[in-house]
C-alpha cells in the first residue's frame, strides 16, 4: 500500500494547530498533527492560568490544553510525534521530512509552531539555567517556598509570573527597562495590590551572579546610570518570546523578527503553506487569537484544496 496523501499536514500542536485540527476534521478533510513534545498544548501549558479565554474563565493553562487535546480526540484526530526537519514545496504536493526517516505527502502544510522564550543575554544566564535562572514561573516556582525572587520584564507574562510567585515567595521583585508595564492593567492593578511585590523601574540586568545557584542580580539605572545589586535566590525571565520559524526560513517570507509573514487567511508567500498562531505575524498573540487562526487557515485551505483539484 502506498503511503497516503494528506489534504493538509499540521505542524505544531498548540491552540492554533489544534483548533486547525479540529476544523480540518469536521471538514472532513485527511489531516495528519506532527508534534514534536509528548505532551501537546504548547506555550500554555506552562500557563498558570488563562482568565480571557471566553467560557472558561480562570482555567489553568494545562487543563485548557488538555481541553483542546480532548476535544482533538473525540474526533478522532490522528497525531503523530515526531520532529520536521525540512519541507520541500514541489509543483502539486509538500513533502515533510521527519527526523524519524519518514517523508510525509501532503497537498497543504499549516505552520503552527509558536513561539519560544526569548533570552535576555547577559553574563550569569546561561551558566545558571536550572540552578536559579527560569522561563517559567508555573513550572519552578515552586522551589522558591519563602525565597526571594526577580521576575525580569514588563509585558503579561512577567506581570502573571510575579502574581503567582508572590503567593509563594518572600519577596518578588519585578525589573522593567522602563517606567510603565506593557502588561495589561487589570494584571498590573492585581500587580500593585501585593504586599510582597516591589517594582523597580528603569532597570537593565546587566549580570546574574552566583556559583553553584543565584545569589544576586546587577542592575543599571537607565537614567541615572547608577549601578546597584540584589541578593535574589532565584531569576525568572520573562522578557518576550521569539517565533519557531526556522523550519520555513529561506522557504517563505518572514518578517526582520522571524515571523511568517501571512493574514487572517494564514496564507503564506507560499502556495499551500499557511501559517497559524504566534509564528504568524499579527498584533495580538492570544489563545483566543491563535484559536482563530487554526479556524481560518482550514479556511483557506479548503478553498485551496478546492481551486487545485
Ligand atoms: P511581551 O508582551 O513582548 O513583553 C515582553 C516584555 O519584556 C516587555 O515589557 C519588554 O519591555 C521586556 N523586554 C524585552 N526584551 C527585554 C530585554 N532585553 N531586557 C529587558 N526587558 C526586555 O511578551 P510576553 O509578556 O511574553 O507576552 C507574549 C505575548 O503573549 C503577548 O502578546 C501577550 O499579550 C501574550 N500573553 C497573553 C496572555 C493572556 O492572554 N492571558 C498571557 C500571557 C501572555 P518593553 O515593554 O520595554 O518593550
């Protein structure tokens, strides 16, 4: 038997590839999700939790991801681990190598694979990842009981970090480079509120130090210059995100950041490559946002599948 041709091929198995999933198989349309971590869901499953999804307010990101992956299940959406190392666009058909050897068929490939931290760069972060240093709060703040920590950034994530480590740790200082929070104020008003929270404003880490573990973080005014050190035990870095796009670089156009260039249609510069969720650019990376996309870029497709029949 040969192997099958997929209609559409979803890389990527968070909320836009997923809800892609869906779509595609209520459409009926063969489709095959390639994921590379065990456990789907992707940046929300590192979540605490998700208070603007519409429905389900307040829900642990991890229990929304298995909502999703639930969901995929009863529908019997297949699913497959594996990594893609390359996809060829060829005149009719994609082609998607697997690290395990195989090659895919498919007629349309969805791009769903997110977004990943971004590193803040300075000396001390990489020597102490794991040993003070992390990118999630959710997921290490627990060994910080009656610490004191840093959360370095200003947007969402550092404002929801903070919140959730404050009910943990002694002291939870948040570092911003600037004077006002990107994050939404209904996080900065929870924000403000906490007794065990100190915002120091205007600050730029410029090293973490430490031997085996944390023990400090070196800060410059960024007005006045001015240089001064913290005792911390732990440092939770929050300070952004940067898209998974390698696998289509040189492939289809993306912008100077790295994110594929594609609208609300998800259609890529490529014919039959769409992108869905945070990888795409858009102005806001949501869940419910990345949901959307995995609804529209099934859309697209079916017009697609349609026009080159
Ligand atoms: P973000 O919104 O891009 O914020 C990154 C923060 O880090 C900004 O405050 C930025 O400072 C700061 N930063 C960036 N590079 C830095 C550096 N080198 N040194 C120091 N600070 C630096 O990223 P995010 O908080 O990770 O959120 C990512 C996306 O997910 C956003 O679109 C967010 O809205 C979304 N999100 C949504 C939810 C939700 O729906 N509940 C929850 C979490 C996140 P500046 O402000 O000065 O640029």
């Amino acid at each position: 038997m040969s192997d099958p041709l997929y209609d559409v091929v979803i890389i990527g198995s968070g909320p836009a590839g997923l809800s892609a999933a869906i779509y595609a198989t209520r459409a009926e349309l063969n489709v095959l999700v390639v994921e590379k971590e065990v456990m789907s869901g992707g940046q929300i499953l590192n979540t605490y939790e998700v208070d603007n999804y519409p429905g389900l307010p307040g829900i642990s990101g991890y229990d929304l991801g298995a909502k999703f992956k639930e969901h995929c299940d009863k529908l019997g959406v297949v699913s497959m681990e594996d990594e893609v190392t390359k996809l060829e666009s060829k005149e009719q058909n994609k082609l998607v190598y697997l690290a395990s050897g195989k090659t895919i068929s498919t007629k349309t490939i969805i791009i769903a694979t997110g977004a990943r931290n971004r590193m803040l760069g300075v000396p001390g972060e990489e020597e102490l990842s794991g040993m003070g240093v992390s990118y999630c709060a959710t997921c290490d703040g627990a060994f910080f009981k009656n610490k004191v920590v840093a959360v370095i950034g200003g947007g969402d994530v550092a404002v929801e970090d903070a919140i959730f480590l404050a009910r943990i740790c002694k002291k939870v200082y948040v570092i911003h480079r600037r004077e006002e929070f990107r994050a939404a104020k209904t996080l900065s008003t929870c924000l403000s509120n906490l007794d065990n929270v100190e915002v120091l404003w205007n600050q730029k880490v410029t090293s973490i130090e430490g031997e085996d573990m944390v023990r400090a973080i070196l800060l410059q005014d960024t007005k006045t210059k001015e240089e001064s050190q913290i005792p911390v035990d732990g440092v939770f870095i929050a300070v952004g995100t940067l898209p998974n796009s390698a696998i289509v670089s040189g492939i289809v156009e993306l912008d100077p950041s790295g994110y594929i260039v594609a609208d609300e249609t998800c259609k890529t510069s490529v014919r039959g490559i769409f992108a869905a969720g945070d990888v795409r650019t858009k102005q806001l990376r949501q869940v419910v946002t990345a949901a959307a996309d995995g609804a529209n870029a099934i859309s697209s497709i079916e017009d697609y599948i349609i026009q080159n029949k």
